[in-house]
C-alpha cells in the first residue's frame, strides 16, 4: 500500500533529540585520526543523543557532485532517530577504508551499517570459497578478475582478516586479498552494508541518476507504505522445477507476510509454465505501483535473468506447429542436397509429420529462423529491456547466480532495477554463482514488521549476497503493537545480540516470524542445552518456517544432536526442511542415517530435488562406493599430481568417509608436493559437520605441533581448516 503520508506510525516516536543538532556543530575529521585518513577526506560526524549510528560513505568526486542529495539523504535518517556520519575520500585500497569503519564502530553511538556509494574500492576475495554457498572455481587455472569473490564482508565483518595479494593490473579500484588464517573461518558481521553504485549500462550522467535515486530514497523514508502486496517467481530449470516446492511457496509466505494474504489480489506466485513467453507478465507485475516486495527464483548473469527456457511447453497449435518446425528444418538442412534427400524428406514431410513442402522452402526456413532469435530474446530478460522498465517494488530478492555483480562495469541487473525510474529502492544480489538450495527466506518475515532491511541481511551473511541501495529502508509498521515488537527486536539485534536469556523469550512468542527470530538468534549464542530446546522445536513447532529455523539453527551450532535432527527433518512435512536434512546426512556421513534417506526416496517422488539430487548425493556419499576410484586415484603416487589434485578437489563437494584417510595421509606426508598437501588440506575443510571430524582435527593439530619444516602454505591450511571443523 503506497501513498504519500507523513510517516505518522509509532515508529516516528524514537526519532532522536539529537536529529535537529546545528550544522554549525558539525567539524572536520578529528586530529587523532586524520594521520590515518586520505589527504582529501572529508569527514561529518553525525548528530548528538543518537543510540545507533549509520555512515555513509562515498569517493570524493561522487560526494562533490551528490553533496547536496547525499545531506537530505542524511537529515531523513536523522529525523527517524538514526545519526549518520558522512565520510568521502579516495582511498589507495580497501584496508584503509575498512580501517576507517572499524575506527567509527569503536565510538558511540554504536554504528548499524554503512553505505559504499560511488566509486569506492572494490576487495576481491581469495581462499575464502567456503564462505560461499556454492563457488568454487579454481584459483589458479583461471584469471583473478573472475575466480575471486568480489565481498563487502570485507567492510563489515570485523573478525576475518585478509592478507593484501595486489591491485588489478586494468581495474585501478580492485583490490585482491587472501583470506588469512588468523581471523575467522566463518560470516557473522558486525554491521550490515549495502553499495550505491549505478551500473555503466544506464544512459546519461551517472551522477544525476544517484541523485535522482537519493531523491526517491528520501521521499521513501517520508511515506507511509506497508508491506501488503508481494509477487514471488519461480524460473525455468532452478528448485523451483519441484512442483511440491512451488505448492508450498504461499503456505511459508503467508508466515513471513500475512498482510500479504488478507486478499487474493495481494499476493502473486508466477511460474515459469504459466506462459510460453513469460517476459510481459513479469514486466506487468514489475511495474505496478502496489507491489511492495518481489522475489526472483531463477538461473541468473550479471547482464541477464534467466526466466523460461526455448523449450518452455506447448500452450496453443502454433506452439506445436513451431516445434516440429524446430525438428524438421535443421535436419532438412543437414541433408539437403544429398543423393538421399527426397526419400528422407518424403518420409520426414509426408509420413511422419504430415507437413507440406512448403515447410523447407527457403522462405519459410529464413522466416523461421528469424523468429527463433525473436523467441531467444524473448525467453529472458536482459539489460537493456531493464533499463526502460519501472520496478516499482521497493524490495526486490535476486536469489540467481551473478544478478548482483556491482564489480562489473558495463552493468548489472540488481543495479539497474534500483538505479531505475521506478519505486525500487533496494535489492538483493550475487555477485558470483549461488548455491540453487540456498535457504532465500530465512527471518525475512522481519523485514514484514518494519525492520531496515539491512539488518535482515547482517543475519544471512554469505561471501557472495550483497544488498543494492539504501540498507535503511524499511517498511512501515502495520500497527501500533507492531510498531513497537519491532523497535524492541531492532534494539536486542544491536544491544543483546549475544545474551541468550533475551532470545529465550522470543522462543516463546506467539509469532513465528519472532520466534524464528529467537531461534536463529540463540544460536551464535553460548547457552548450553540450546540445542536440546531448539531440537524439540524442530520436531513439535506447528509452523514451517519456526521448524526450519530450528534445523538451520543446529547445524551452524554443530550441535551434537545433528543425527537425530536429520532424521527428525527427514519426516517433515516441509520440503525445504526435508531437503535441508537430506544435504545435512550427506554432509555427516553417517552410516546410520542410510535407511531414512532410502525411505525418503521411496516415498517422495514428488519431492524432486530431494528424491533426485539430495537424498541421492547424500545416499552416495555415505555408500561411497561412486566415490572408490577417486578416492584410489587421490592416493595414487604412480599418477601426475594434476589428476590427483583434481580427484582431491571432488570431495569438496562429495564428504565421503573413505577419502578421509587418504587426504590426512597426503597432507601429513612431507614427500608429497607442497600444492597437492595444501589441497588436500583444504579439502578436509569442508568435512565441518562429519561425524569423525575430530580425528582429523587431532591428526591436523598433531602435524602443527611435530613438523618444524612443514611448508607455510601447508601449515596456513592447516590452521583455516581446523578452525573451519571445530
């Protein structure tokens, strides 16, 4: 529901007394710090009596050409009890700017998050794949540019560390870096961050596109609009191709967004075979002024969403004429002029297809051709059809592949949505591959209530997911009582992120999307017994999405009850909680778990990623008889360290037993090469949640401690990969 109404909600109660501080007030960059800054930065500190803190954060020359925008965008935070400081520099690279935000979350108030506006150093991850939910290119067969994460964890995770590994031969505003081993191995960032970058791709001055986006952000935060009215697609050839997925979609959503299912007009759910051409509809959807917030499900690039397929179904006659067309024409033309090509065309047009010669004249081949490339552009949806649209929900999710790309200069999807003439206002992207069963909801029903959405994001950290735009939107409270669940639960997410008594109580709240909350909250905390409370939740919750909160839960614990779990998730009800569990015994390999997934794929066919790719990977796995002659061909000193170091790779995604042997064998073993030990090493990283992972860290801490001579590269994987099992 959008309308142009003072923001009158409760929430416009906790407007700070320090939001009408003077201007006169404001100073330069400290002296303390200014040894520390760029020569050029500017540094505007924000207003007095403020509890939590923003900054926004821009290279020199977007700040001069946005000044005046880039203040507004400042004084609306303010007015909503959010102090903002404005810092605009050019940094020589990366770790000078994060020096900077750490130096700023140190202070009072306690800083929320930042914005990376313009031109602002872009940090390229190395090492750091298992961050990801699913990249995993090799760093050293292909370029830096393309087998590096570009990451913003960089600025807001506090607790890794990066080693610097050189700036871009052709880029001057990339930067790449090795993730050390001497900070943390897994997400869980202090602040969350989001990036104001307007893709290459528009037409016009880059700078009056981000003023005008500051100016509709601005107007945004004074309107009263709540979250009432979604649209949710499922794309060609993602998990969505499960019917029992796509049934359940309304079912978890109406969880996380009620208001959105008070009438049938409020909410969509379009898939991809409604329609041979897909395009117009989601074009249509796109651009109503009601729509609040759209989730895109679908295969993705930087410069493309991938919508439908050529092969998308037969909806009218022209539809089945047009695919025999597609099997006739090629082959006439293969055969064309051949001795034999009036019998095979006699047979082909008159017998089998019932066609008429007209079919393989030159004419209709040409036409024909011509409009196979019309249908290619039509079956996705690219930059340039972007680019003239309105997207108009103000929140948009990309769960695809490369959609949120900002390190690309000629353009990216996420950007060109936001950046737009429409209401968007932020998205959600990738920036390299993602993982297809990637967990795309998970406390999104916060964002319902009125929570900014950048700290939505802080809470599903991935190497690889970025926010585009303003991070500090939120949706307007739907009533006073939300208004106020809603302020407490932004407090206890800055102020008690760690005490586990005050997310207890969440457990207890009537709410699912609360007590998902509680769930999800209590465990990065220390509380022993969690488990044991959150285990009975996974097996008694009523609700969907409290049930998978509850699985994902114990599996970041690494809880010992993980078995019981997976077997207790095997019997859900919810798709995405069986799949999860079917991914988690693979990911245990416990022989004892064998007969559950068996029934599991017996008994649900028509769940079709977890009878077809979970169950039966993870069924592989703990068989492991798929997997004899890669693990002989890893442990195999006759063959080229290549083969070797390829078939090490494999179980980086395939945790069988057998392999355990042979990796620790090849990284103890200071007569195997330093490359294939490092890689062996690493591959043992990935066994974080296999039930024997204790044997390996023992035998891992044994070499660190025996091996004075052990090569630095081996001896820093070590360290990554014990930190990554315990």
């Amino acid at each position: 529901m959008k309308s142009i109404i003072a923001y009158m909600t409760a929430m416009a109660a906790a407007v700070s007394v320090g939001a009408a501080a003077d201007a006169a007030e404001r100073q330069d960059l400290p002296a303390a710090d200014r040894a520390k800054a760029p020569a050029e930065e500017t540094f505007i500190p924000c207003g007095k009596g403020f509890r939590t803190s923003f900054a926004i954060i821009a290279d020199t020359e977007t700040y001069m050409q946005c000044r005046s925008e880039i203040g507004e965008y400042r004084d609306v935070l303010e007015e909503e009890g959010l102090g903002t400081y404005i810092l605009a520099g050019d940094w020589d690279d990366p770790m000078q700017l994060r020096e900077r935000i750490i130096g700023l979350a140190g202070k009072k108030p306690v800083l929320e998050g930042i914005v990376l506006m313009g031109d602002v150093p872009i940090a390229m991850i190395r090492e750091g794949q298992h961050l990801t939910t699913a990249f995993k290119m090799d760093e050293e067969r292909f370029p830096e540019f393309e087998s590096s994460v570009p990451s913003d964890r960089f600025y807001d995770d506090f607790d890794l560390e990066f080693e610097p590994l050189g700036q871009d031969t052709v880029r001057n505003d990339v930067f790449y870096y090795r993730l050390a081993e001497t900070g943390a191995q897994t997400l869980r960032p202090e602040i969350y961050s989001a990036r104001m970058k307007v893709p290459g791709v528009m037409e016009g001055d880059r700078y009056e596109i981000l003023r005008n986006y500051l100016k509709k952000v601005v107007r945004a935060h004074r309107e009263r609009n709540v979250l009432d009215n979604m649209s949710y697609f499922a794309g060609h050839g993602y998990n969505s191709d499960c019917l029992t997925v796509w049934r359940q979609k309304p079912l978890v959503f109406r969880e996380n967004f009620p208001y959105c299912f008070d009438r049938s007009s409020r909410n969509r759910f379009l898939n991809f075979r409604e329609e041979r051409y897909m395009e117009d509809r989601l074009f249509n959807e796109l651009q109503r002024d009601s729509t609040d917030f759209f989730m895109f499900s679908e295969h993705g690039e930087f410069d493309t969403q991938y919508i439908s397929s050529s092969d998308n179904g037969i909806h009218s006659l022209g539809d089945a004429v047009d695919r025999l067309k597609g099997s006739v024409i090629p082959a006439y033309e293969k055969y064309r002029g051949t001795a034999d090509e009036e019998p095979f065309m006699k047979e082909v047009l008159d017998s089998v297809y019932h066609l008429s010669r007209e079919t393989v004249s030159d004419s209709s081949i040409a036409a024909f051709h011509r409009e196979s490339r019309i249908a290619a552009e039509r079956i996705n949806i690219t930059l340039d059809e972007i680019t003239e649209l309105r997207s108009n929900a103000e929140f948009i999710i990309f769960n695809a592949c490369y959609n949120g790309s900002f390190h690309r200069n000629d353009g990216y999807v996420a950007g060109c949505h936001v950046f737009g003439p429409g209401d968007c206002i932020v998205a959600q992207g990738n920036t390299v591959n993602v993982l297809q069963d990637k967990w795309e909801d998970k406390m999104l029903g916060i964002v319902s209530m009125g929570e900014r959405i950048g700290m939505w994001q802080r809470e599903i950290p991935y190497l690889e997911s970025h926010l585009i735009g303003d991070p500090t939107f939120r949706f307007t409270p739907h009533s006073v009582e939300e208004a106020k669940a809603v302020r407490k639960l932004h407090e206890d997410l800055i102020f008690h992120r760690d005490k586990s008594k005050v997310w207890e109580r969440y457990m207890k709240s009537g709410n699912p999307v609360l007590r998902s909350a509680g769930i999800a909250m209590l465990a990065g905390t220390d509380l022993e017994n969690a488990d044991g409370m959150i285990l009975d939740m996974l097996g008694n919750d009523r609700s969907m999405t409290v049930r998978m909160h509850a699985l994902d839960a114990l599996v970041r614990m690494k809880s010992d009850l993980l078995p019981e779990a997976a077997r207790t998730g095997l019997e859900d009800s919810y798709e995405m909680v069986v799949r999860t569990s079917c991914h988690l015994a693979g990911d245990l390999c416990d022989p004892a778990l064998e007969a559950a997934l068996e029934k599991t794929v017996e008994e649900h066919p028509d769940m079709v990623r977890v009878s077809g790719i979970a169950a039966g990977n993870a069924l592989d796995v703990i068989k492991g008889k798929k997997y004899k002659e890669t693990e002989e061909t890893a442990g195999d000193r006759s063959l080229p360290d290549a083969k070797r170091r390829s078939a090490v790779r494999m179980f980086r995604n395939s945790n069988t037993a057998g392999a355990v042997p042979v990796l620790v064998s090849i990284v103890t073993d200071g007569t195997e090469s330093v490359a294939l030990r490092r890689d062996a090493c690493e591959a043992l990283g990935w066994y974080f949640l296999y039930i024997g992972r204790g044997e390996i860290i023992s035998a891992l801490d044994r070499m660190l401690d025996e091996d004075a001579s052990m090569p630095e590269r081996v001896k820093k994987e070590a360290v990554k990969t014990i930190k990554r099992l315990q």
